[in-house]
C-alpha cells in the first residue's frame, strides 16, 4: 500500500512496515488496527505490536508469547 492521502491538503500517510521472522508473533510497526475473523476490530498505539501466529495467545490477536510453550516433533 503506497503512501495514500491523509487528512489535509498534502499530507500522506507514513509506511507500514511488517517483519515476519521465522518462529514466532507478526511483528509490526504502529500503531495499528486489526480487522478480527468475526468483523471486530483491536487497536495499539504502541510503536512496535506482536500478533499472534500460532492462536495460543490468552491476549490474541496479542502476542503473550506463548509460543516459545510449543514442542516439535
């Protein structure tokens, strides 16, 4: 999504960046709003916000870093 039109002549909106590491939460660079499966939406001002890949957050869409619990096989 390139730099779009934000409120006020001139101005734009600042670049999201996404990091996606290997193992663990989505990382991404606030703030930000997350569109949930039911339609619901969670919002974070925080300049840098984990989401959960693997659903075993007590906080999720949040990262807890619950994760780091998982064993392979």
């Amino acid at each position: 999504m390139p730099n779009e039109p934000a409120e006020g002549p001139g101005r734009t909106r600042p670049r999201c960046r996404v990091i996606l590491p290997v193992d663990g939460p989505l990382l991404i660079e606030g703030p930000i709003e997350v569109v949930l499966q039911d339609g619901s939406t969670v919002s974070s001002d925080r300049f840098c916000v984990a989401l959960c890949m693997c659903h075993r957050s007590r906080s999720y869409p949040w990262c807890d870093a619950s994760h780091r619990r998982r064993t392979r096989g």
